[in-house]
C-alpha cells in the first residue's frame, strides 16, 4: 500500500528575542500549508527564539520564555503536523531541538546531537549534545528528525534513522550564506539521499542577523539524489512537495525509539507543482545578501533611513546603490564632504551618482573646521612634517559630520570601507571607520568593482558613472594620492589576502604560489598589526568564507608572526 505525504517547508525571516513575533509567523505559515493540504510543515531551526540566540541563552528567563511560547503556540495548530525549531531545557541543560506538534498536542522532540563550533558558530558554549536518536511514525510513514550540522558528519544520526526504517529525513538549519554555500549543501544532501535512499527535506532560515545573512533555498531531494522542488534564495518561501511512500512494515536493521503521531493523511483534491528555481549568478548573490543584510539590520533595529558619505569613490558610490535597494531611495541622504584635495570631477560624480540613485543629498565642505583643528593643533605640531595624521584628520571631521547628523535626525551612519583597505588598515579610526553598519566590510575592492558593473547592467543604465568606475581609487586626502602609492595593485594585494585570511596560509606558502617575498611579507605584517582596528569597526555582512569579526577571530596583543 502506498500513501502520499504533502510537506510544506516554511522558509521564514524570524527575529532574535521576538517570541510573540515569531509565534505570529508560524501560525500564519501553518495556515498556508493547511491552504494547500498539507500533512506535516516544517520550521527552521531554533524559529521560535530566532538564531543565533547568542548569551541570551545565559539569561533563565529567556530559556523559561521559549518553553512557554511553545506550549502556548502547541494548543494553536491544528489539523497538521508542524515541527519547530526551539530551546528546549532539561534540569541545568539546554537543548538546540525540534519539537514535533500536531493537532493541539506536543507529540516529542529530537535534540540536535553534533553542536558546531568553528567559524561563526559557538553552539557548545550553550547545548548540551543531544544523546536520543529516534524516529517520528506519521500515519506509517516514517521520519527521521535532524538538525543543521548533523548532516555534515558522515556518522550523522540520519544513518541510524535509516537503518531503523526512516523513509524520509527532515532536517532544520540555520545555514548562513557565503559564496557559493548553498551549492556545498546542495552535494551534500544530495549525496546523502543517494546513500541512504531515503527523500531528504531541508529546510533552512532566511533573513539577516548582525553579519549573518541566512539565504534560504530550501530544497526537497528524491532517493536518487534529484533536487525535485527548490525555494528561493533570500525571500521568505513556502515549499510545498508531495512524495509516495511505501506504508509496508519495513525490515529494521537497528532499532530506535518510534513516537507514533496521532493523525492521519489529508484527501488531497489539489495538485502540487514541483518547482525548481533557477541558478544564479555569484554577482547576483552576493548583491541580494548585501541588500537583505542591510535591509533586516536597519528594520529589525528599528531605524528608517541612514546616511553615508559620498567620495566620488567606487566604494561609497556602491555602497549607496545597495542602501537604495535595500530601503528604498527616499530613506537614504548622502552628505558630500570637499576639502581642498578633493577634485572637481570626484565632487561632480558624487552630486550625479545621488542624481542617479534619486536620493537627497548634502554638501557640507571640511575646509574651514579642518583649518580650525590644524590652528588648534600647530603649537603642539610647530616643526614637524604633515604626513597621515593631517590626512586622518579630514578622514575624522568628515566622520564626526555624519555622527551629528545621526544624532539628530535618528539616521543610521553606514561606513563604506572594503575588506582590502579593513585588512591592511588602510583606514581611518573614528574617520570613515565611524558609523553604525559596514554594508562593504566583507567585500574584497576587486569585487567591489564587479558588483559596480553588475548594478549598472541589471538596471540596463549608468548608475554609478562610468567615470568613477575608470577612474583610479584614490582617498583624496592629500593632493594627486591614489591608493597605488601605498598598496600594490588590488588584483594582487586581493590574491594575497585570500590565501593569507581566507586560507590561512603562512608567508612561505604564499611566496610558493610565485608572490614576491617583500610584498607578501609587507601585506601580512599590515593584516596583524591593524587587529586592533578591525576590532572597533561596526558589524558588517558577511559573504566569503571567513570574514572579520565573530568569523575570524585573532588576538590584538599577539607576538606570533
């Protein structure tokens, strides 16, 4: 006897701390299955709290909070089977788990047995490893429950649940997105449905939280390996798939725990449409992580415009592109800020880039308050020779106007440096440092460009002018500067950090991929020495595999070299 099951897999945008909110969304999510008869939906992980939950895991209340929000939300669903991802607490433990809900009842749980703690995860600083594997019985059909990181183990629990008859596996993450990140997971799923020959759902969160950006793309595979139906990437979604399974006692090679779910399979009068969304490219990718990080940062933290300064700069001028799409071009104010070094062509391209991008914009000139700070200053500096202190000192009159600015109008200042200049220190503390979001802090400078152009051609005109995009990158901090004076060519000075960062090679190994020893040398020595930077920048989104911040983590005080 063979009986379909209709899944619907809720790719959902929660928010850290906001239990009511979150509650309010599962229930409208569950209302949308049942529109489409579905028998079971599945949540993210940790929905109910929101992820990462961080040290308010340290805080009791919080943990009696999400218990609470769980019994209340159980009574809510009815007529459908929904599993959730929450905090679960045994005595002086707490649990990353998911709890199996249906008809009104809480029905059990499964706790997330292998807890990540590399990268930006820190799991086992809060769970305890969850020691019961077991499997869900839905009206003969058998399901194995995991979540996130127990599928990146080879010996991961969905081998027992297999053994023991599971014919399906679901599993619940909260992935976040790098480059091409969704494709490793794509392959490892795949190749788990194959071995084991069972359908896999997964289902993964979607939105921004500080620097993480979750990408969504939640997929449904068949036991040959085949994506059948696939959500979108950095929208909210609801999936819905249907399989045929086999109802037939299985024959059991290891026996686990079976919870046997009180309900039955819904009469399906509607068809399902297996859909497949299309791949993209990494342009367009990391362009809709920067948009979503930046959009959720300033929503969720209760702002409604922010205010950047515009250069003429490629950085800047991307920066603003990706706050107007994010938010919309009547909450985004760009200042211009000239001093006596800055070109007339470099202030043109500012005033047309905010023309372009149809924003409001100031024009507040530094000369005369930089002249001040340089008289205030000249008996302590009488006799010494102008060199980077004169130049930070614009850098900062510039970052104490959009702070003012901030300060009284409530706007949200974002930064507009890139992960080059942020490695090398090529950057100015309490200057352009200062602000509230790095929309670009994870953004190499070749890739900056990349994303610039691949603005202009989906908008199919000249966003960002073709002069700032030729023209050499320059600080404009004393006259006839360009970033070249200081660094090597970007597509270098980026290859470099790449291996140096991202792959934490050492000198000789990068000086073996045929880099000059001076300058590799030159580049590591700049990365160590401004650790103490980067640790007083704002967030900023992360989209390469290791970014600064909770991602790449290096002590300031730090002989080792």
């Amino acid at each position: 006897m063979a009986e379909k099951m209709r899944i619907a897999l809720a790719q959902i945008n929660t928010i850290v701390g906001d239990f009511a909110g979150n509650s309010r969304k599962v229930l409208d999510y569950v209302e949308k299955a049942k529109v489409y008869q579905a028998d079971v939906i599945i949540f993210p992980e940790l929905t109910l709290c929101g992820y990462p939950p961080e040290d308010l895991l340290h805080k009791p209340k919080f943990i009696e909070d999400s218990g609470l929000c769980l019994e209340e939300l159980a009574r809510k669903i009815k007529d459908i089977t929904a599993i959730i991802g929450f905090v679960r607490q045994d005595g002086a433990d707490i649990y990353n788990s998911a709890a199996v809900v249906s008809n009104g009842n809480f029905c059990g749980f499964y706790d997330k047995m292998y807890l990540p703690n590399y990268s930006v995860f820190d799991e086992k600083r809060y769970f305890k490893s969850g020691k019961c594997n077991l499997l869900f019985d839905i009206c003969g059909i058998k399901a194995g429950i995991n979540i996130c990181e127990d599928i990146w183990h080879p010996d991961g629990p969905y081998k027992a649940q297999k053994e023991s008859g599971a014919q399906i596996i679901f599993n619940l993450s909260a992935s976040p997105y790098y480059v091409n990140k969704h494709r490793e997971r794509q392959c490892l799923i795949s190749n788990i449905a194959v071995k084991e020959r069972v359908h896999f759902a997964f289902v993964n969160l979607v939105g921004g939280q500080d620097e993480l950006v979750f990408d969504g793309a939640s997929s449904f595979f068949s036991p040959e390996g085949k994506i059948m139906s696939s959500a979108r990437q950095f929208q909210e979604d609801v999936l819905i798939v249907e399989a045929e399974f086999s109802v037939k006692n299985n024959v059991e090679k290891k026996n686990l725990e079976v919870i046997k779910i009180d309900t039955m399979l819904k009469e399906k009068t509607s068809k399902v449409e297996m859909k497949i969304e299309e791949e993209r490219s990494a342009e367009w990718e990391v362009y809709s992580a920067l948009t979503l990080g930046l959009k959720d940062y300033v929503v969720k933290n209760g702002f409604e415009k922010v205010v950047l300064g515009i250069s003429g700069g490629i950085d800047s001028a991307f920066a603003a592109a990706v706050a107007v799409d994010a938010l919309g071009r009547d909450n985004v104010i760009g200042v211009i800020m000239p001093s006596k070094y800055s070109s007339d062509q470099t202030q043109k391209d500012a005033k047309i880039l905010a023309d372009n991008l149809g924003i409001k914009s100031y024009c507040l000139p530094i000369g005369e308050v930089f002249n001040e700070y340089l008289d205030s200053l000249g008996n302590i500096f009488k006799g010494l020779k102008e060199n980077e202190t004169e130049e930070n000192l614009q850098a900062r009159v510039r970052g104490n106007f959009l702070m003012a600015l901030s300060n009284k109008f409530g706007w949200l200042v974002l930064t507009t440096g890139n992960k080059s200049e942020m490695s090398v220190g090529y950057c100015t503390l309490y200057g352009d440092m200062a602000g509230g979001f790095a929309v670009i802090k994870d953004v190499p400078k070749t890739l900056v460009y990349k994303l610039s152009n691949y603005v202009n051609n989906v908008k199919g005109k000249e966003v960002i002018p073709l002069s700032i995009l030729e023209r050499a990158p320059s600080a404009e901090l004393k006259f006839n500067q360009k970033d070249q004076d200081s660094l090597p060519e970007y597509e270098i000075l980026d290859a470099i950090l790449k291996e140096y960062i991202e792959n934490d090679k050492g000198l000789e190994q990068i000086i073996s991929l045929g880099f000059d020893r001076p300058l590799v040398t030159n580049i590591i020595s700049k990365v160590d020495r401004n650790e103490y930077k980067r640790r007083q920048a704002p967030p900023g989104i992360k989209i390469t595999e290791k970014a600064f911040g909770r991602d790449r983590r290096m002590p300031i005080v730090n002989k080792y070299r």
